[in-house]
C-alpha cells in the first residue's frame, strides 16, 4: 500500500502538467512578488565576521607552497627598512624557512612566504573584504571611518602605498591597487559608478 502511494506521489510530481512562473521577463527579478509593484527597497547585506580567539590562529598551516594570499603581494619580494616590510624587486628573496623564528630582518623573502609566516585567519577576512587594516588602526577604533584603507590616516599614505598592521603588529606597504581590489571596496566602486 506504502509503495503504491509513494508511486501516486512520485508520478504526480514528476509527470503532472504543473505551472512555472515566467522568470524570463525583467521585472520578474526586480521586486519580489509579495511586496507588491509600488515597494521599492535598497539592496542590503548583512556580513556576520567571527571574532573569537580561533581567528588569531595562522591563516596557513601544513607545508608552504609558494601562492599564499595576504597582505603581502605573493609574487614580490619584500625587505625590512626597520619600521615596515616594502616591495623591493631589486632584492633576491631569500628561500622561505620553515618557521617564522628564521624569518630575519635583514633579508628580503617573497611575500607569499610573509604571507605564510605572518598572517592570521582575521587579517586573511579583512584582507579578502576591506583590503586590511591600516596601521593607524587599532581594534578599538576599527569601527571608525578614519579606518577605511581607501581614505587613510595621512601617516599611513607612504609613496603610493598604504601601511598595513597585521593582528600580530607586523606592518606592510601595501599598494592602493591591491587594496582596492578587495571585495568590498570593489563593490563600493561599482555602486559609486
């Protein structure tokens, strides 16, 4: 009896003539149908960030691989002048240890390596949707709109780069195209257009 019913059940909803909305036509996107013609409603996103301990962890674990993502532009080269790490291509990157504890100043690496070496979880998500978090910046003030990487701290604007302080401190010069190629910033140019 059970499987004569699931039978009925199962012809009828793969095999029934059922009607489908016209998806095609282009109002059929632009308000939804419960809300009515008349309703318009700016578009909103709610971002939920995770913020307990876990994402002060490394952001990269297991064996390097040479394509690590971060503050740091993995396919330069970076050197320490004793404040920040700077692009400098003219430098021969030394090869990348296996701990940060053999990471010297006086050494120029690749920053995919940096990357690999200095970057948590939380600098990886701000990264990825604001650029990063401009040295000026503490978390306290992160809320701040003197933290936006697009407008920063007069301080923080160095030779074409903004200055970049990681959760563990460390500082980069990071160049303006490659924070404004974040998600979210590339979004707010999008609608600014």
């Amino acid at each position: 009896m059970i499987k004569k019913l699931f039978l009925a059940i199962a012809f009828l909803v793969f095999v029934a003539n059922v009607s489908f909305a016209d998806c095609s036509s282009p109002s059929a996107a632009a308000i939804p149908p419960f809300l009515g013609t008349q309703t318009a409603i700016a578009p909103n996103v709610l971002i939920v960030m995770d913020i307990s301990g876990s994402m002060s962890w490394p952001a990269y674990t297991g064996k390097y691989q040479g394509n690590e993502e971060g503050y740091f532009d993995p396919n330069s080269v970076y050197s320490y002048n004793g404040s920040y790490w700077y692009i400098n291509n003219n430098a021969k990157a030394a090869v990348c240890p296996k701990s940060s504890d053999y990471i010297y100043s006086n050494r120029s690496y690749k920053g995919s390596c940096l990357n690999f070496h200095y970057m948590t979880r939380i600098d990886l998500l701000q990264w990825v949707l604001t650029g990063g978090s401009p040295a000026h910046c503490s978390s306290a003030s992160s809320a701040d709109s003197s933290c936006d990487p697009r407008t920063p701290n007069p301080n923080d604007n160095i030779s074409g780069g903004i200055l970049l302080s990681s959760y563990n401190g460390m500082q980069i010069l990071s160049p303006i195209s490659r924070i404004n190629n974040s998600l979210l910033l590339s979004l707010a140019n999008l609608i600014s257009l």
